[in-house]
C-alpha cells in the first residue's frame, strides 16, 4: 500500500511533536509514544471483493446498453474486467474502504496497536507506564494502548478525549498541532496519577513514523 505516513508529517512538524512529548514526560514518570503507520493492515479480500461486484455490475449495464444477453459475451467481458477493477480497488483508496467493514478496521487496529506496543518496548518501560497513542492513516483510526500500570489507575474511557483530539485535527489537516495537544493532554492524565521521578529517564523514542 501507498505509504501515507511518509508525508502526514513534515521534518519540522516531527520535531515539534518530538518536543512536546519530552515536555510531557518532564511532569510525569510514564512514556509516551506518539506512533504513525501508514496501514494497519492490506485487506487483500477487499480487492477482490470490490473488484467482483464492480465487474459484475459493469458487465450488467454494458450487456443492457448493448441489448445482448448471451453468456459468452458476459464472461467475456467480466473476466478482464475484474482484473482492471481489482487493480483499481487495490490502489485508490477511497474506492478500496467501500469493500472494509468497520468491525473489520477496528479490529485491525486494535490488534496492530497492540502488535506495536510490544515490538516497540513499551511493555519494557520500569513502572509499567508506558502510552501508546497509535494513528493508522488508511483506517482514519486512533487508537490509545497504556501499559498494566496506567490501566489499573486511568480508564480505558479516559483516552477518548485523546482520540478525538488528533481525529479532529486531522479532519482540520492540522495533525501536528493536533498531535502536539494529544500529547500534552496525555501528560498532565499521568503526571496527576505518576508524578516525575528524581532518577527518571527517556526509555523509549519520542516519536515512531513507520516508513
């Protein structure tokens, strides 16, 4: 898939963000990781999903126009069609989400956040505070993983509020700004429950772009 993360961000917009994520972590002793991936998944079905109904219907009002109901000339005309259309689905991404549940996204999503959260370390962090703030661009998902030792004290419900933040900014095409808020926002949650330490440090990068 075309990779989107590589240009949601600009140079100077990932620094700002990197920024406002060591700013947040002065005032608490939780990681957080602002991470962009481009896809969570490929949804191959959908291409073929997609590229069959829009074959057939292609086919379907070509045979009307045409007035002509032989089966040869059906076939004939589906079967390459269904090659153009599935390269079609496959590529304009639009055209592609029409084929995508929305259990299916969000179940991609959850599933690839947590991929993440494991294969980046946060699960490694000291306290058992680290945030994940997970943003799939195809899906137009958000979706915010704490470690055990943030999820025990802050609700699941309380990162909603994160969610709609950047979800709202990236509507606005102000993403990093929106990102930059999140982030701040994140903080002041944890530096009320998990206050900075004497001895702490900056375990985990501050931002992830997934290229």
């Amino acid at each position: 898939m075309k990779n989107l993360a590589a240009v949601f961000l600009t140079d100077d917009e990932q620094k700002l963000i990197e920024h406002a994520v060591r700013e947040a972590e002065k005032k608490t002793s939780g990681e957080i990781v602002p991470m962009v991936v481009s896809s969570s998944y490929h949804y191959p079905v959908s291409n073929v999903i997609g590229g069959l109904a829009l074959s057939l219907l292609i086919s379907i009002i070509v045979s009307l126009v045409l007035k002509n109901d032989s089966m040869w000339m059906f076939l004939g005309i589906v079967m390459p069609l269904f090659l153009v259309m599935h390269e079609c689905v496959k590529r304009i991404y639009p055209l592609k989400r029409l084929f995508i549940s929305d259990r299916e996204i969000n179940e991609e999503v959850e599933e690839a956040a947590l991929k993440n959260f494991y294969l980046s370390g946060l699960y490694r962090t000291r306290d058992e505070t680290g945030v994940l703030i997970f943003i799939s661009l195809f899906e137009r998902r958000v979706h915010v993983l704490a470690d055990r030792g943030i999820h025990s004290v802050v609700k699941q419900n309380t990162w909603d509020e994160i969610v709609a933040i950047i979800i709202d900014g990236i509507r606005k095409k102000d993403q990093a700004a929106a990102i930059v808020r999140a982030v701040t926002r994140v903080g002041e949650i944890l530096g009320g429950n998990f206050p900075v330490k004497p001895d702490d440090t900056d375990e985990l990068k501050n931002l992830i772009i997934d290229r």
